[in-house]
C-alpha cells in the first residue's frame, strides 16, 4: 500500500514536472497598438503575430492589444524600452521631441508619394536602429499611413481659410502646421478623435483617409482637401533584452515574420488608401482637390518646417536629408 501511495506521489510530480517545463518553453509577449482592432495596421500585426506563433510551433505567443488598450499611444516606447511591454508600435512622429529624426516623415512635402517615403524609409532605418539600439531597443519594421490630407469643417481655398480653426495636434509637427496657418492647436490622440470632434473639441485635423473612415470622421467633418502632405510611419519595435532572451530559431521566426509584414504593410496600405477615399465619399465626405494657392501656403509651410528641422537636427539631419536628395 505505501509503495502503491510512493508510485502515485511520483506520477504526480513528474506530471507536475512536465507541465511546468511545458510552461516554460512557452514565451508569452505583450504588444500594445494606438489603433483600433479593424484599422490595416493593426491587423498587419494580428498576421504578423499568427506567423510567429505558427513558425515557432507556439513556442511565442505574441497578444495584440489594440486602440491603446493596454497603453495610450505617448506611452507605449516607454512601455517597450522598460521592459512591461516586450513589442510594440508606436508613431514614429509623436517622438520628434525626443530625437528629431523620429519626426523626419512628418516634415509636410519632403516625401509626398508612396515611392518617396519608401526611398526615406530606406535612408532614415540605419539612423533608427543607431538610435533605437542606443536605447535597448530595436526596430523590427515599419509601414507608412496614407497620404495625409486637411479635413475641415467649411470649404478652403488658402491656408489663411484655417485661422482660428480648432485644430487637432497628435505630434510636434502637426502642432507646428497649427501654428503656422493661423490654427488653434488641440492636442488629441487617435482613440480620443472621435469624441473630440462630436464635442466640438476638434474641427479640423489633417490625416490619411484610414483615419478619417476608422473614427467616422464624415459624421462630424464634410471635407478632405488631398494635400499629399506627407506619409508618416508606424514602426514596431522590441525590447532587446527579451529578443535576446530567445533561443536563435525563435529569433529567426521574428526577424522573418517582421519582413514580410514590412512588405506586405506597405502594399495593404497603397491598396487602401484608395478604398477608404471611396468610403468616404460612400458616406458623405466631400474630397476636394486643393486649389493652387492652398497648395503653394502649404509648401511655404513645409519650406519653413524643413529649414526649422534642419536646425534642431544638426549634422544628422542634414546627413538624412542629403542621403535622400540623392538621385
């Protein structure tokens, strides 16, 4: 009888064991996203996410948690450098306070088509993952919005047509863009917008079309001028010391799933923008061309951005903008 009790104390451990181990090998991390559930972006790290956890056989399990869920758009880097979060995405532009070249996409007419931004993507990466690394961070991949445009309240033919306007500030570029056109700058992230504008806290903003579809913009807001202003970047980035912390073939998994949703971000988000202009026409927004002179105040605007830039960013930053200049 206590032989038959030891054989079963024994069972019990080694099955206690071995749940433990099992426990063990598998690595759960967080990744915490600024937008909603449905938007490209996010869903581009659900697939991302779904790869990893496929390539590793469930040995990494990566949990998305969408529309700032988890953490508000400002504090998701910190979130991911401290180590409470192992992965996330940020805005790259809601960081130009930090270091100015995060804000180098933001810069209004610098890069204004999808092939641009990808050429200034390609020159600004090396200077992220200097700059990332430097921080115990890396950068895994990063996919541009849709062209940003002006949504607006009233019809405009200038940028003087925007004095006064409330308007929504989410980076130090846009709130600069406030200031120069005469705008009442308010500062509102993206899962707040739509409250904003149904208070009247916000009357115009300038974003892609995948913002304004995402937030229901065209029940508050009938115009969006197609400036073509700029194409700003999310990028996922990781804590190093929990990548490290991975055996190499989870490693590879990471770095390969990370690609390849690089590639195809940038696809989805080209097919897209044409779909969500669509959308809002379908519910109501009126998409206007700008007129010649909004476009030139907006290039004056954009001008005065990049010379301001130019001088907060020192040798770096004119190291970026010539390396992009280049033929």
């Amino acid at each position: 009888m206590k032989r038959r009790n030891l054989s079963l104390a024994l069972a019990s451990t080694v099955l206690a064991f071995s749940g433990l181990t099992s426990a063990q090998a598998q690595t759960k991390w967080d990744l915490p996203a600024a937008y909603p559930a449905n938007n490209f972006h996010t869903e581009n790290l659900v697939q991302f996410a779904n790869d990893v956890d496929k390539a590793t056989g469930g040995k990494l399990k990566i949990t998305v948690h969408a529309n700032a869920s988890l953490f508000k758009a400002p504090e998701i880097k910190r979130a991911v450098q401290g180590g409470q979060a192992q992965i996330g995405e940020i805005l790259l532009a809601n960081f130009q306070n930090e270091w100015q070249l995060f804000g180098a996409d933001g810069l209004p007419f610098l890069a204004d088509s999808y092939e641009e931004s990808f050429k200034l993507y390609k020159v600004q990466r090396p200077f992220l993952e200097k700059k990332l690394g430097e921080q115990g961070m890396m950068l895994l991949y990063s996919v541009a919005w849709p062209p940003q445009g002006i949504y607006v309240k009233k019809p405009i033919n200038s940028a003087a047509d925007l004095k006064g306007v409330k308007w929504r500030a989410y980076s130090p570029s846009t709130a600069r863009i406030a200031e120069l056109v005469g705008a009442q700058p308010v500062t509102v992230q993206a899962a707040e917008l739509s409250q904003a504008m149904a208070t009247g806290v916000v009357e115009s903003y300038m974003s892609s079309g995948s913002t304004g579809y995402d937030t229901k913009t065209y029940e508050h807001i009938k115009y969006w001028y197609d400036t073509q202003a700029w194409l700003p970047k999310n990028a996922v980035i990781m804590n190093k010391a929990a990548f490290d912390a991975l055996d190499a073939t989870t490693k590879q998994a990471v770095l390969k799933a990370g690609a390849d949703a690089d590639t195809r971000g940038w696809k989805v988000s080209q097919a897209k923008n044409g779909e969500y202009i669509d959308l809002l026409k379908k519910n109501g927004m009126n998409i206007v061309a700008p007129s010649a002179q909004l476009k030139a105040d907006m290039k004056k605007v954009g001008d005065v951005m990049l010379k301001e830039w130019l001088d907060k960013a020192g040798p770096e930053g004119k190291a970026l903008v010539d390396a992009y200049n280049k033929p």
